[in-house]
C-alpha cells in the first residue's frame, strides 16, 4: 500500500479554499444609514405596521381619530389633509427649456 505525502502547501490550499467559500457565504454588512435615511426607514415600517393592524382589525380613519385625545386626532386629520394637498415638487428645467426667446421686429 503507498501513502500519500500530505504536505503543507497542500493543506494551506485547501484552507484558502475553505476560507473562500465562508467569505461568499457571509454577507458584506450594509452600510450604517444616516440620520435622514434612518428616519425615513423608520417612519416607513411604522406606517407599515399600522396599516396592517388597520387592516386586521377592519379600522378606519374616524376609528383612529377617536383612539387618540381630541387635539391630537385633530392634529392627525389636518397633517393626513396637508399631505394630501401638498403640491408637488416643480420638475428641474432643462437648459434648452429655460432659455429667453428674442423676438424680431
């Protein structure tokens, strides 16, 4: 019977090799969020989370108000009116669209 030599460049290979298919495995952590974005994020699962318990419990808008003190639930419609009549932000001009016209006599 004939042995085999392991040697260590051998073994130092297939330790890469393993090394390797952990580091694709394990994801790359994201980047922290900054302060705007974490709080868009947050506002967005809150808003989430309430419009399933909305859902789930067959809630309406009146149901909501009422759950909070009248200022506050006055409070709540006027911000849900505001942000419902809230223009839109104006679309950046082209160079070519905000040019002056010159007109000839």
């Amino acid at each position: 019977m004939t042995t085999q030599k392991y040697d260590f460049r051998q073994f130092q290979e297939e330790l890469a090799t393993l090394e390797r298919r952990v580091e694709k495995q394990q994801p790359v952590p994201p980047r922290p969020l900054g302060k705007k974005q974490a709080a868009a994020q947050r506002l967005a699962m809150a808003r989430e989370e309430f419009q399933l318990l909305r859902e789930k419990h067959g809630l309406t808008v009146a149901d909501v108000v009422a759950f909070f003190p009248e200022e506050e639930g006055i409070a709540y419609l006027q911000q849900l009116i505001a942000a419902a009549a809230a223009k839109p932000r104006r679309a950046r001009k082209t160079k070519e669209s905000s040019g002056s016209v010159v007109m000839d006599d």
